[in-house]
C-alpha cells in the first residue's frame, strides 16, 4: 500500500500499486493522471488501460482506478 503519493500525482485513494509494479492480469488501485485516450501515468511510468478514459476526463486529470 503506498500511501504517500508523489505531489507531482496527488491522489484521495490509497493506491495498491505505482505503474511500475503492475503485473498483467492483476488487479490494483493505481493513481495518477490521464494522459491520451487510454493511457495513465504516474511517477514511475504510463500504463494502457483496458478503456478509453474519454468519459473519465481530459489529458492530466487526476484519477484513481
């Protein structure tokens, strides 16, 4: 559990996992900020998400999922 997240990507939840650390098929409550039409990043790296976050908000919204 990583409860204090970068200041550069603040986040309300307390996330399970950084970009980094994300394995495929698992399940995790990472935080961080939009960046395009599928992607998350963090402090550590980007991440594709499984959904187009269009709906979620725009390019460098904050967001826990």
């Amino acid at each position: 559990m990583h409860e204090y997240p970068s200041p550069q990507y603040p986040a309300r939840c307390k996330r399970t996992h950084r970009v980094c650390e994300l394995k495929s098929g698992e399940s995790a409550v990472v935080a961080g900020r939009l960046a395009g039409r599928d992607s998350l990043s963090d402090e550590t790296g980007k991440v594709r998400l499984g959904f187009n976050t269009a709906d979620a908000g725009r390019a460098g919204d904050i967001v826990a999922v």
